[in-house]
DNA sequence: GGATGAATACTCGGATATTTATTGTCCGAGTCATCCTGG
DNA sequence: CCAGGATGACTCGGACAATAAATATCCGAGTATTCATCC
C-alpha cells in the first residue's frame, strides 16, 4: 500500500489556502514556489482538487485556486480522496468462487460478503473515519500553535504580497 | 491508494492454511487450484509470507507450506505487512521546509513532525489496529459460519486428499 | 482629457513522454519417494 | 527376501520480461490588464 506523493501536496496546498481571508485567490506559481515544488506537476494534482469541487479555480491573470467551502465544512479526506479516487483500497476479486469448491449448484453461498473483505472493509473505514474528523481549520489551527509568531508573521507577510483579491 | 492483488491472495492462502490441522502441509499448487489463480505468481506472495516468518516452506516432494504460528496467534495485519511491506502509506517529504519560509534561521521549527503528517499517522493506526485485532483463527471460524455444512463438507474432503504430513 | 480598441502577459487546462512499481512467467537448486539391482 | 544405490519426479527459490500506474513536462485556450490611439 502506497499513498501518492500528489496527497502531500494537495493537503499542504489546502491547508495554505484555507489559512487565506477567504475568497482570497493564489495562483498555482505562489503554491509551487511556496512549498518548492514543479509548478507543472501541482497543477495537475491541483486539477484533481478543481474536478472534486474542494477548491475553484479562476483563469487569467489575478487569477488562482481558492477552496470551494469554508475550511470548517472540508476535511482531509475530501482533499485525499479528490486525489487518490474513492474507490477501496482493497478490491475483493473473490477468487473464492474461482476455485473447485464453488463449482457445485451451491455457488449462491459464495455471494455472501467474504470475512476477509468485510475486515477489510472495517480497516478502510476506520481509516477514513479519522481523515473525516480532521477539518481543514483545524489543521490550519494546528500548525499556527507549533510556529513561532516571528516565523507566522515572515509565511504570512510572503503569502500576502501573491494574494488576490 | 491501492493495495496489491497479492495481499488478497495471501490473506485467503492464510485463511485455508490456518483450517488446516495443526502441522499439515499444502503444496502451492494446491493453494493456486483452490482459488484459480497462477501458480507461479501466487508462489512469489507465498515467498514473501515466509521471508516474514508467517509460513513455513517445505522442499521436495510431500513438501509445501505450513502457518509458522498457531492461527490464534497470526493476525490479518502479519499477513498484509508481510506482502505490503511495513513502510508507511503516507511518506512526508517535509515539503514546507523547501519553500521561503523556511529559509530564515528559524528553521529548525520546522523540525517537529507536522500537523498533517500527524494526523496521516493516526488514521493508518486506526487501519492496522483494526486487522491486528483479526487473527486467522477467527476468520476460520466467521467463514465456515457463513457456509452450509455440505460445502464445508466438499471443501474439506478437497482439501483433505492434498494434505500432506 | 476620456473612451475605445487591440495587443499583451499571465493564468489554468488537457494532451503527451518518462520513470517506477506491479504483475506475470520461466528455469534452476534441492529433496524425498520410488524403482532397480545385487547380495 | 532384504539392503543399498541410482534415478526420477515434484517441490520451492530466485532471476527475468510485460504491463499498468504514477510521475513529470510541455504547449494551447482563455481572460483581465495595459497601452496606444482616436474622438
């Protein structure tokens, strides 16, 4: 199991811009620049984000990525799975059925949920259970208690002089 | 995120292996028929189980594979880290401390553990706590409640007559 | 001087290569059972 | 009939391709700004 490194980004850049006034707009240049990365490559993952409606994008020029809702109303598993898909982590081919045992007329059993799908199931939900309870205020409240007001002050002096109204 | 094919396959070659008296020995080839997958490929993930310590391998003819524990003492998550790996699904580049706030002096704020790594953390916890608390012997256990005793029957019979010593 | 129009610079969006990981296959080393041979 | 040895068949183990996915990049469509021009 593998998360994409596109999830970071993502996270991180909404984190950035749920810490913004809102309605304020950064440009994809500002957020590449800003955690430095490709600027080409965020843009895609950016476009995930566009596509799943976490955040809205405005073209041309003063133009730039804003979230769609209120840092309060989006979780980090909006912003994971706008990435990396809502499909399950663990498919169930149920192979079961492929075996010698299942070629009799009673099949039909086999159609019940397998045990080791269902604890899969629990272990994926617990999973995003946690992600959903996390708020992207939250996080962003998070991180301000970790940092130091002359650091704060430094990020949000950079961060203003990109943004757009 | 996507887990592999493979922990599906060793999770039910664990399953089967763990129904089986204690000490018995099944040949891969077995374990391929049983669920109809490639032999070959499913001996790869059975490497994989042994290289962990969850199973045994016997060469040679009446040789096979055996559970290196009890089933009672084996938990689903021994058998996902074993063909998974046990890294993290989320890997925190630390991207901040690229970007021009953290490039002042301060910058060895920037060493403790983010909010967002922080809470990627806590939900994998939650994931593996849950398949750590499953252990094969209570997959044994909900799949055959969930059968008819005649497939139960057929299936142990199957099995039975490819069991070696 | 003010308004209008075209040109311009900057933005996001999607189509296109490159690298990596997963999936799938094959052949070789090792081992136990079997069969044959000799006593 | 019994013991010993060579043979053979079956097993796992690791090295080797093919395929799919993630990573990375580039060029094009669209828009607000800006500047020059005309009234």
């Amino acid at each position: 199991m593998r998360l994409s490194e596109g999830v970071e980004w993502g996270v991180h850049c909404a984190v950035v811009l749920a810490a913004l006034p809102p309605g304020a707009v950064l440009a994809g240049k500002a957020l590449a620049e800003f955690h430095g990365v490709s600027e080409s490559y965020l843009l895609k993952h950016l476009q995930a984000l566009v596509a799943a409606r976490v955040c809205e994008s405005v073209p041309g020029p003063r133009g730039g990525f804003r979230l769609a809702r209120a840092p309060e109303a989006l979780s980090v598993l909006d912003v994971v799975e706008a990435i990396e898909g809502r499909q399950p982590a663990f498919r169930c081919g149920e192979i079961r059925q492929r075996g010698p045992a299942a070629q009799g007329p009673d099949a039909a059993v086999y159609r019940v949920p397998c045990a080791i799908h269902a604890t899969m199931l629990r272990a994926e939900s617990a999973w995003r259970e946690v992600l959903r309870a996390q708020t992207l205020a939250e996080l962003v409240a998070a991180v301000g208690a970790k940092l130091d007001p002359e650091t704060i002050r430094a990020t949000r002096e950079w961060l203003v002089g990109r943004i757009r109204a």
